[in-house]
C-alpha cells in the first residue's frame, strides 16, 4: 500500500514536468556539459590505458644504465651492451641472442594544425630489433635500408606531424632522411616514433653508445636470472624491467596529472550544474506549492513528497548524463591526439577511448549532481506547512 501511494505521488510529478520544460532543459544541458568534459577527460587517460596495455610484452625487458629514469638519460658502452646481451636468460635461436641495442634521440618536426615544433622520439633499431615488436607491420612502403638514410613513420607520428609522406626527406642532426614507409604497432605508444637503423643514427649523431637493450627472455624465470648475473657483473651497472613496466613507468604521472586536472575541472563545473538544479528544482516545488499541500492535507506523508521531487532530480540528472556522455561518444571517441608526455620530453600519440567504464562514471557523477541539486529542494517541500501551503489556493 505504502509503495503505492509513492508512485502516484511520483507519477503525478513527472506528469507535470512538461509544463516546466523551459527550466528543466536548463538542468539536463548544464549537467550534460560537465558530464562531457569529465568523459572527455576520463577518455583521454583511458586512450594512454589502453595505449601502454599494447605497449611492449612482460617477456621482454628493456636494460638502462642504473639510477636513469628513461632512455634519455641513459648510456651503455658498447661492451656493456655487449655483458648485457650475453647474460643468462636472454633467448637465442640459430641467429644468437634476441636482443637489439637501441639508440634514442629527439627530434623537432612541425605539429599539424598548429606548426609548433615538438619533440619526436628517433628510434634506431638493432638487426633484431623488429622481432622484439611482435604487433609490428608495414602499412605502407617499405622498411628502411641497412647503412641508408631512411626512416619508417609511426601511424602516431603520420597524423600528428607535417612533411611525414612517401618519398619526403625531413632534416634530423646533419643529414636529410628520407621517409620509406609507415607502421603500426598495435596501437601502441611506439606509433609515435620514427625508426631507422641503429648503426647510421649512430654515425650521425656522433655517438658511440647505446640507451637501451631489448633483450626477449628465455622463459618466465629469466628476468631475475638476469637482473641476479647483470647486478653481481662489476662491469656493468643497470636496472633491469619487463617492456610492459617500463612503459607503464613512463606515463603514470602523465595519466595521474591529466586525471586529477580534468577531475578538478568537473568538479568547478559541477558546481555550477548543481545550482542549475537546485534553481530547477525550486522553482518545481514553488510552482507545485499548492499541490503539496493538498497531498500533504489528505493524508500523504512527507517522505513521498520528497521522494517525488527527488526522483525528478534523478531523472533529470540521468538524462543529462547519457546526453553528456553520448556527445562525448560522439565527438572524441576514437580521435588521435598527442601531447607532451614530460617524463620523456617528447610527444605521445593517443587515441580518446570513451569506453562503457568512462560512460558509466560520467552517468554516476550526473546522477550525484542531481540527487544534490533536488535535496535541499525536496527537504523543503517536505517539511512545507500544510496551512501555508493552502493558504496560496
């Protein structure tokens, strides 16, 4: 019987709804807003996510010189590189071990759109190196030559950058590089990065030592075989990582930092969505002054009251969440952008993933700004004086 009575206090509510459209649209839009600049941002850390979880494998590790905190800072000698090859636990083949040195540079290219110069990640790969990416494939062209001025794009670095086609040469340190062909690697953060052969980025950059060792590891076991023989080795000094860790490493303050920026935003912007629905929501109850009083008078309780004014808040709420949400869909999911990662000092390609994970927690924020915008609305009709409320007939 009780549950009764609060649905047709309810239902009755919601049928007067239409006559508040005007303010009620006011609400839904202003929630939705929030709610899309949250999914927004939610998408963008979820596009570094999903971009670090096709980034590299946990049975291959990356070797740095020890105490580096990336690539860039780091620097092995070429017997060093040499130690760390020919540790126990790294997997060989008829070929030898299946390792590749790695040189790492940046370099400036135009930003697309803007023309702004920004860093790029310049790769040179060992012979092996390719075989350590196993996502990795040509889409266009062909792989660069041994001992040649030739680069391959990532599809990151294509979109993001000026002057990156079939054929075209780009200036990198003293020397013009041709552009061969373009890859992808699963949509990983390495489609950001140009590659071309280690020994000619070497002689071109005058360098005559490495930053990075790829090594693939014999089985699940040999990572701490190889971290045990590299650390009691006095002949070299290095921090040894799976790939997957490594490039996890790189990007955590970057997602952490554009998480609580974008949640601080929506949180600024919540609270002015939340005053939007606290104005719908008054203005619902001051127009329904002497509905309630009658309700109230003929004998329903003030806990059906304000479980009808909140339900409209909720409602409101909700509507403007999946309206948020699906603009948000609409517009960003799945457009590539990149950004400085500031741990590197250079740019990363990613794409916006607005996955349900992201949509349900835009929907659960616009629910938690209704159900605050109708609150102070709904204790008011409640505790509202029948007499009073009369009186306005």
């Amino acid at each position: 019987m009780r549950s009764r009575v609060l649905a047709s206090v309810i239902l009755m509510n919601l049928r007067s709804l239409p006559a508040r459209m005007v303010p009620a649209l006011v609400a839904v839009i202003g929630i939705g807003g929030v709610v899309m600049v949250l999914t927004a941002t939610l998408a963008i850390a979820q596009g570094f996510r999903e971009a670090l979880a096709t980034t590299g494998a946990t049975d291959v590790a990356v070797v740095l010189r020890g105490g580096s905190s990336g690539e860039l800072a780091s620097n092995l000698l070429t017997a060093e590189a040499n130690t760390v090859v020919d540790a126990p636990g790294v997997a060989r083949d008829a070929n030898g071990p299946l390792a590749s040195p790695e040189s790492y540079v940046l370099v400036d290219l135009p930003m697309a759109g803007s023309g702004t110069a920004a860093n790029v990640p310049f790769r040179g790969l060992g012979p092996r190196g390719r075989e350590l990416r196993r996502h990795f494939r040509l889409t266009s062209g062909r792989m660069y030559r041994s001992g040649l001025y030739e680069v391959i794009v990532g599809r990151g670095a294509a979109v993001g950058f000026r002057g990156l086609h079939l054929g075209s040469t780009v200036q990198f340190g003293t020397q013009r590089w041709e552009v061969v062909g373009f890859f992808e690697d699963g949509g990983s953060v390495t489609e950001s990065e140009l590659w071309t052969d280690i020994e000619v980025l070497k002689g071109s950059y005058r360098r005559t030592a490495v930053q990075s060792v790829r090594l693939a590891l014999a089985d699940p076991s040999s990572l701490e075989r190889i971290r045990a023989a590299l650390k009691a080795d006095p002949r070299v000094n290095v921090t040894v990582t799976t790939e997957r860790d490594f490039y996890a490493a790189q990007s955590r303050s970057l997602i952490t930092l554009v998480t609580v920026l974008g949640s601080t935003i929506s949180l600024l912007m919540g609270v002015g969505a939340v005053f939007g629905a606290l104005n719908t929501m008054y203005s619902a109850v001051a127009a329904r002054t002497r509905e309630i009083a009658t309700l109230r008078a003929i004998g329903f309780g003030a806990s059906a009251v304000l479980a009808s004014v909140m339900t409209e808040a909720l409602l409101l709420g909700l509507a403007g969440g999946v309206l948020g949400a699906l603009a948000a869909w609409i517009a960003f999911d799945g457009t590539r952008a990149s950004t400085l990662n500031f741990q590197t000092f250079s740019q990363l390609s990613f794409a916006f993933v607005v996955s349900p994970r992201v949509v349900v927690t835009g929907v659960l924020y616009a629910l938690a700004l209704g159900f605050v915008g109708g609150l102070w609305p709904g204790l008011r009709a409640a505790r509202m004086s029948i007499v009073e409320g009369l009186r306005s007939l």
